[in-house]
C-alpha cells in the first residue's frame, strides 16, 4: 500500500496586516433599548439589501489573481517493479460575509465573563467591512434577535455596539433556541452573502443538540457551519463539540480570560478572508492495473468508487493561506513493462465567492519510479508527516473513549504507546515542528487526564478541541501557543 499525499494551498494575501486589537477597548456607549423591543417579524426576511458585490466582481476580473496550488508527494520515490505493495500570491478583495453571532446572556455569564464578551464582540465588529452584514441573536431563558442582518458601515457598527452593550445576564439557558433563531435569520434572508454562524463563549450546560440544517429557497437543504467557543469548566464540552462536528465548524476550548481574544481573532480572522468556496478534489487513477486503497480525510465527506479507480474529497472553504492535506492509499501490483509508473491525476473544482464562477484546476500527474532492483528509498517527510498526525488523532480518540469509560489508566497508555511510535518515524529523527507539536500535545492530554477531577474539569474539552482541530485541520484555541500549529499553517489575516 503505497501512501501519497495531497496538499491544498489557497492564496490571498489581502488581509494580512497588522492590526492591534489586543489593546483595543470598546466603551460601553449610552443606549435605548426601544428600537430592539419591538415584536419580531414571523419572517426574518427584513434583511438589510447587499450593495457593492458587482464592483467587488468587477475588481477580481480586472485587476487581481486568485489561485489555489496543489501539490503531491510519493512516500517513497520509487517501488521495484517486481514488488507489489497493496492493503507566488496575489493581492485580491475578499468576498462580504452574511455573520450570526449567538450570544449567552443567561444568569451564569454576569459580570467578567459578560464583560468579555463584549468586547470579543467589539473586536468581531470593528473588524467586519462595509459590505459584510451581521445580525446578533441573544439567548437566555429564551431567544431574541437584537437586530435582523445589518450591513457593517459606519453607522450600522455604531447601532450594532449599542445593541451588544446594552445586554444584561439574567435568566436560565436555552441555547438550543437561540442556534434555531440564528438559523432562521440565515434562512430567511431575501439575499446572500457567504455563511457561517459563530457561537461565541458559554459557560453552561447544553440541554439539547439543535437541528442546524436548514431549508433554503429552492427547496434544497444545507447545513450552517458552527464554531463553539467553550469557556471555563462548567460548559459541556462533548455536546458542544457534536454540534460543530456535525455542522462542520470547530470547537475550541477557552481555559482562561487570557486568551479569549486570540480565540476570537483565530476564528473570525478566516471567516473574513474566505477565498475558495465549495471545493472538491478529485482523483482518479491512471495506470489500469491500480486501485485506490483508502483516504484519510478527516472529518471531510469523502468516497472511492465502487471499482476503486477514482474518488473525491469534500473540502468546502478555504481561508486566506490555509492547507489541506490528505493521505491516499494506493494499490501497487507488481509491473514489469518499464522504469516508471503513473499513479494519480488530481484535479479540485471550486467556486470563486468573488466573480460567482466555478474553476477548475488540474494537477500534475503523480508518478514513481520502477526500478528492477530494491533500493534503500528515503521516505518522504511530507508524507511521514501526516502519517503521524493522522495516527496521533487516532491515538486522541481511543485515549477519550477510555476516558470516558472511567479508564484513565489505559488512557494514558495509550497516549504514551503512540508517543513512543513517533519518536521512532523519519520526521521525529529529523526533528521535524510537527512531529515535536504532537508530541507536546499529546503529553500535555496525558498530564489532564491524571485523575477523574482534572480530566472532567480541564481534559475532556481539550481533547475535544485537539481532535477538531485535527478533523478538519484548521486551528482551534487552546492552552499551549506551540500546538496551534499541529493542524495547519495558516496566516492570520489580521496579523503581517
């Protein structure tokens, strides 16, 4: 079984610039809540009109490039042929954004932490555009929508301040309500603009798993990505993180106050450079003797066809700078009719949210050498590389299974043996980042998992929040700054 791995890279430079919003204060401005008080419309179909997409379009056909790059790597570069191995950037606008934020306003979330989310939410709205529309939905012992979807000019970041910080925390939880209220603000919109809804921090117990796919105008369903903020130790953390596993959004773990606005900014900070929407990678075998093995992909739906000559991946967005990789499992049969073999073409297909058209990219063949005689082959670090984080992951889930089954000591085990794995691989000899990232990260899921306390009152939402990340490869909030890097190697679009 021959592994192969793909790499997905989306460019876009634009939103890579400083900005110090660490020190940044949003003053509570003097409020009447009268215009908010007013009953809610049966409909939320009372969405303020999108302007500007047309000049937005018009910039990206003229005067800007977007691409995205694929690259791919052989575990190794040749295979004997009697052997048989089986089972740079442009600078471009982004697109406008549709944003929901779900706010907990209930008793539990007064004084610091209330004061907290109100300033994340400062910084969410100071850092949207002109042409971005947010709506704010607040939830308590029941549910109500602030104001319906607003665009982020001038004066709609003022009255959108206003509204977040007039809010009070009295009341029981009812988040399953406000995700269904937020839900229905996306699916009554008369116009659109790219979605997400973003949960920000709860400190509560979550009394049901919400519904999250909703019914579009043409009749079509579609799910909303949520991404969960868990703050302190008393949030359940599992049904959090369910419900953004499912969605498609991540889930992050916020220990302490310290790190709140990193949370906010890694979060927020892609959602506003999306520059690929819907993609798909594509693979296909060339040689007619090959069969695909398998494909790791995560959390990403994916499918081999029923002869095993092709399949694909379901990638979705992709962030400004963001990769993707993905291991691919390849049949090799013996073969003696030359010195080199074809393996896989790739190609992905994508939706440009700027100019609205689908793109197709093709990717260079993947070959390897057959030589007559075995050689001592280097393996390719690329690819060691994410067999180890893949096979950390795994390690993560069987280590939480046991945990949750009261057997902390076989937990950690667990975590130890995959370690010990790791330390042995061609990118632990050569001291490769993420090869160290994991195995930090795992040593630290050990430390939390000492003794029932710790891990139910730390451990279980930081394993939670390692095992999004790794799922869908994208950065989640935690303790430790060094293991944000073990899923990903974005730029943070509000940082140079």
């Amino acid at each position: 079984m021959l592994k192969y791995l793909l790499d997905m890279l989306g460019h876009n430079k634009l939103w890579r610039r400083p900005c110090n919003f660490y020190s940044r204060m949003f003053p509570f401005l003097p409020f009447s809540l009268r215009c908010f008080k007013s009953p809610e419309p049966a409909i939320f179909d009372d969405d303020e009109s999108i302007e500007g997409s047309s000049s937005y379009t018009k910039i990206a056909n003229n005067d800007f490039q977007r691409n995205i790059k694929i690259n791919t790597y052989t575990e190794v570069p040749a295979v004997p042929r009697t052997e048989a191995n089986l089972p740079q950037i442009s600078r471009i606008p982004r697109a406008p954004v549709d944003l929901v934020t779900v706010l907990d306003t209930s008793g539990s979330m007064a004084g610091t932490k209330l004061a907290l989310l109100k300033r994340a939410m400062g910084f969410v709205i100071q850092n949207l555009g002109p042409n971005d529309r947010l709506s704010v939905v607040a939830f308590s012992s029941t549910a109500r929508r602030l104001f319906p979807l607003r665009r982020m000019s001038d004066t709609g970041k003022q009255q959108a301040l206003q509204a977040v910080n007039s809010l009070v925390a009295n009341g029981g939880t009812n988040i399953a309500e406000g995700l269904r209220k937020g839900a229905k603000v996306m699916e009554d919109r008369r116009e659109k603009n790219p979605v997400s809804i973003l949960v920000p921090p709860s400190n509560n117990q979550l009394p049901v798993a919400p519904s999250l796919s909703i019914q579009g105008n043409n009749g079509a369903t579609f799910k909303i990505p949520v991404h969960a903020f868990g703050f302190g130790s008393d949030h359940d953390a599992s049904l959090m993180h369910s419900i953004s596993e499912i969605s498609g959004g991540t889930f992050s773990f916020i220990e302490t106050e310290a790190v709140i606005q990193d949370a906010f900014a890694q979060c927020i900070g892609g959602l506003l450079s999306v520059v690929v929407k819907e993609l798909r990678v594509c693979m296909e075998c060339i040689h007619p003797t090959l069969s695909l093995g398998s494909l790791r992909a995560g959390s990403y739906p994916n499918h081999v066809m029923p002869d095993r000559r092709a399949g694909w991946i379901c990638v979705g967005d992709l962030y400004a700078d963001e990769e993707r990789n993905f291991l691919i499992s390849v049949n090799v049969p013996k073969d003696l009719s030359g010195n080199e073999m074809s393996l896989l073409k790739v190609r992905c297909v994508y939706n440009d949210p700027l100019t609205k058209e689908k793109v197709t990219l093709e990717g260079e063949e993947v070959n390897i050498k057959r030589p007559e005689v075995a050689g001592k082959e280097l393996v390719s670090i690329e690819v060691d590389r994410q067999m180890n984080r893949l096979q950390a992951a795994d390690a993560m889930a069987q280590a939480r299974t046991a945990a949750e089954q009261g057997d902390l000591t076989r937990a950690v085990s667990i975590l130890e043996s995959c370690r010990q794995v790791l330390s042995k691989t061609a990118s632990a000899k050569s001291c490769d980042w993420l090869c160290i990232a994991l195995d930090a990260e795992l040593k630290e899921m050990q430390e939390r998992m000492t003794s029932r306390h710790v891990y139910e009152v730390s451990g279980r939402a930081y394993v939670l929040s390692g095992l999004s990340s790794h799922s869908w490869q994208r950065a989640t909030a935690r303790v430790i700054p060094q293991i944000v890097r073990v899923s990903f190697k974005p730029i943070n679009p509000f940082h140079g």
